[in-house]
C-alpha cells in the first residue's frame, strides 16, 4: 500500500513539474512597440507606444523645455504608423528618433539585434525591400540608385563582395513626405574578406523628402 502510495505521489510531483515547466518556458513578455512616423507629434508618440517614450527620451533643459531623441537600448519592434506607407520591423536594440518643435524629425534604427551572416542578412534584406515596395515606396530619381538585387545566386555574390569594400544602400521616397535609406554593411571580420566568418548590419533612416518633387 505504501508503495502504490508513493508511487502515486512522484507521479504527480513529475506532472505537476512538468506543467511548471511548460508554463515558464511558454510565456513571453510582450515586445515593447515604438510606434512612430516623421511628422508625429511627440504626445502621439508617447500615447500610441507601449514602449516607455518619456524613460527614454532626452529634454532639453530651458523654458520651455522640449524633447530632443528617444533611443531605443533593449529589444523593441520599431512600426512606422503612417497609415499608407507604413510598415513594422523585426526587434531591434537599437533606435534613435530626433524631434524638432515636437513633432518627429527623423528615426534611425536597424531590424535586427545582432550582427549575422551573410546568408541570414540578406535575405533580412530583401523582406524588408520587399515590404517597403509593397508598401509604395519607391526609388529616388538618382543615378545607379536601384533595388538590391538578391535572387540568385550570382547576384549575392557580387553584393557580398561589394561589401567587402564599401557600405551599399538605396535611397527611397515617397514624394513630398519622406525619405528613406536602406543600407547593408559588413560589420565585423571584414578584414579578412572571408565569407565564412565576415557579420553584416542593416541600417535604416528615415527623415523628410527634400527632393521637392
């Protein structure tokens, strides 16, 4: 009778474990979300964000004061709201958004929170370019300013060992409200020039069209 009993007993101690550990390893925090466009007021920015703007925001001192960026540090989904052309990216550790007057200026992040291969970077770059251009986002009207082009194979490589020399960005608008550039660049090992070991970052910015089309 004891041994049933026991038995009994370490059978539930094990499902009840197991349950805990079902539980703990299922929940997420949510994402913090910055939900921001060029030309939002600082309140809108503040009151659309579960992101903690004011915690992260920078005033300048005087009277009267205003803000001057809010920088994102720790894992935090950047959705630019505007409602035609916006779009979200992955998480990021890194964002900076400048304000002029109380309205947004300009925002400056990257859609990843580590540097990555070139593999896992390019095709993180060609999503967003293809968001971006769903979204009606299109080429500004300058000389060799054009998509990436990342369907074969042929077309990776030579990206890659562009790379190896330079940033390579393309320059985006969408006319008479906003500018924007989508930059790759590799970032650690570089010097080596071995695509085996070299990590990549894509930078992103946005501010005001000045093209004045």
């Amino acid at each position: 009778m004891r041994n049933r009993y026991t038995a009994g007993r370490r059978c539930w101690k094990r499902t009840l474990y197991c349950a805990l550990f079902l539980c703990i390893t299922s929940f997420h925090y949510p994402m913090d979300v910055l939900r921001v466009h060029v030309g939002k007021p600082y309140q809108g920015v503040e009151k659309d964000s579960t992101f903690d703007v004011e915690e992260h925001t920078a005033i300048y001192p005087g009277e009267p004061s205003h803000p001057s960026s809010t920088w994102i540090s720790s894992p935090t989904i950047v959705e630019f709201d505007d409602p035609v052309y916006g779009f979200k990216l992955p998480s990021t550790i890194f964002g900076a958004v400048s304000y002029g007057d109380w309205n947004v200026m300009t925002v400056t992040t990257s859609p990843m929170t580590a540097t990555m291969p070139f593999g896992d970077a390019v095709e993180r770059l060609s999503d967003i370019q293809n968001r971006l251009k769903a979204q009606g986002w299109a080429l500004e009207p300058y000389e060799s300013n054009d998509w990436f082009k990342t369907e074969s194979v042929a077309e990776r490589e030579q990206l890659q060992a562009k790379l190896f020399d330079q940033a390579v960005g393309i320059d985006l608008y969408v006319p008479g409200k906003y500018s924007l550039l989508l930059l790759i660049k590799c970032y650690a090992s570089c010097d080596k020039q071995d695509p085996a070991t070299a990590k990549y970052l894509i930078d992103i910015s946005v501010g005001r069209d000045r093209s004045g089309t």
